[in-house]
C-alpha cells in the first residue's frame, strides 16, 4: 500500500481537474512502484524513463541487464499493452542484447468510494498490484509483426467457450469494445459490460451439461439470406465455429473478431454459420 501524502478525507472530496492523477503522472507513479519493488528483490536500477508512454526501467542483476516496459490502470483493470507492441519491444531489446520484460500495475485508491467511481487523486494512498515482470524474451517474433496473432486470438476464443472461462480474452478487450449477436437487439459496449456478460456465460456454461467443441476457418463468401447483413463478415475473415450440444441437440454458433491496428479487439459478433461457407480450416497445437 502506498500511503497518502495528502489528506483527501473519505469519500469524494471537493479537487479540481488538476488534482487528478493521470497522464504522464498516472504512468510515473506506477512506474516509480515498480523501480521501487524491483530494487527491494535486488535489481539495480539504472534509470527510470517516464517521457514516453508507455513508460520504462531500466535494471541490471547478476550481470544481466533488463528493459522493463510499464503500463498501469486504474481498478478494477490492470496495465496492459497490445501484442503488436510486446513483439515490438521485445524485437528492439534483441538488438540492444537486453532482456525485455514487461510490468503490469493496478491502481485501487484505499477510499472505497473512490474506489468505486475510480477517482485517482494526487497524494492520494492507493493500494498497488504488482506482482512481478513478464518475461518478453519468450514472445515469438514472427519476420511480419504480429503475424499469427489474429489465429492465436480465434485459438483462445474456442478455449474460452469450451471450458467456461473467458478471464484469458480480457486482456485483448478494448475499453471501447462491441459485442453484437444476431439473436439479441441491443449491442453490448465496453469492457466492463462485456466482462460482467462473460463472467456470468461462463458460469452457465460450467454449471450445464453443455458440450463444446470448435475450430478457426476462414470466411469464404458470405450470404445475405435469413440474417442482419450488418453483422456479416468480409471474405478471408478468420474466425471461431463453434458446436454446441445440449439435451441431444447440436447448435453451431460462428464468432467473428475484430481487431484495431494496435492488436486489441473491437468487436465480437456472433452469427447463423449458415450465412456463410468456409475455405480453409485452421488448426493448432
């Protein structure tokens, strides 16, 4: 816990927008709990670099020298940064003959209120989730940058659906992220609606005699007969049939993903397969 320097009393204070933790200064406090717990655990810290973001620390141990790229947020989400920029990264460290690593911080202001309504104020006590480096020197890094991601994403989506857990695909969701079905009216928006949805269907689908199984393919032509053309995906879009058996019954559902140019995903939309026929079939170890 980092203790408050200042004040604030509980609940939601009167302040101004410039008592507000963020920015550059969100990025310098988490990075500076970083150095700071790194250095406990025997790292010597040769610089801090918080002019960028995101941002880094710079530390050698045992002769070794490491790269530490840092991203926070505030609860109830944690720091996290694209695939795109881990292979990046970690490409650019390679050539520097460093290790890449990667940390992610959570920030919890200790007023619960604050909490709440994730308010972060300057001088403010904050409780701080660490829990140690990712070790990016394992990333692949494919010749194409993130070559391969959008199938290792599908991959993780059939995961998700077949053992009931979607915890793994919230680190790709996007604050903004849509999640559209052809069988329900209104869209849902945003990561937090999107991660109360997929906590409570992965709790259904534990607790049912459901099975499922799925494999990636490749959109080959979509058909415009009996669906909301909206949610119909281009050719060569790469995504997840899934089976469903339920009480004797099969069902098939086809999700298709979404992705902006930083590798987050965007949208998830679930369809009718048989709007579409399929070309190729991936398959993974």
């Amino acid at each position: 816990m980092n203790k408050p320097i200042k004040d604030w009393g509980a609940g939601i204070p009167v302040y101004s927008e410039d008592d507000i933790l963020e920015g550059v200064e969100f990025h310098a406090f988490c990075t500076n709990a970083v150095a700071k717990q790194m250095q406990n655990d025997g790292y010597t810290i040769e610089g801090v670099i918080i002019n960028n973001t995101p941002t880094q620390v710079i530390a050698n141990k045992n002769g070794k020298r490491f790269f530490v790229i840092v991203a926070g947020d505030l609860f109830p989400y944690e720091g996290k940064i694209s695939w795109r920029l881990k292979q990046e990264f970690s490409l650019f460290c390679k050539r520097q003959n460093v290790i890449p690593m990667f940390a992610s911080v959570g920030l919890m202001p200790c007023d619960p209120v604050r909490a709440e309504k994730r308010l972060a104020l300057k001088y403010d006590g904050y409780y701080v989730k660490y829990l140690g480096n990712e070790d990016l020197s394992i990333v692949n890094i494919p010749e194409k940058l993130s070559e391969g991601f959008k199938e290792y994403c599908v991959e993780k989506i059939i995961d998700a659906y077949c053992s009931g857990h979607f915890e793994p695909l919230y680190d790709y969701f996007d604050d903004e992220i849509q999640f559209h079905s052809q069988w329900v009216f209104n869209p849902l928006i945003g990561k937090k609606a999107l991660i109360e949805y997929f906590d409570g269907k992965g709790k259904t689908l534990r607790n049912s005699n459901t099975e499922l199984n799925g494999v990636s393919v490749v959109i080959a032509e979509s058909q415009k007969r009996n669906g909301n053309f909206v949610l119909m995906s281009k050719p060569g879009t790469i995504c997840a049939l899934i089976g469903q058996k339920l009480n004797g019954k099969n069902n098939m559902i086809f999700i298709t993903p979404k992705f902006n140019e930083r590798d987050d995903l965007v949208e998830l939309s679930l369809n009718d397969p048989g709007l579409f026929s399929f070309k190729k079939y991936y398959s993974f170890e």
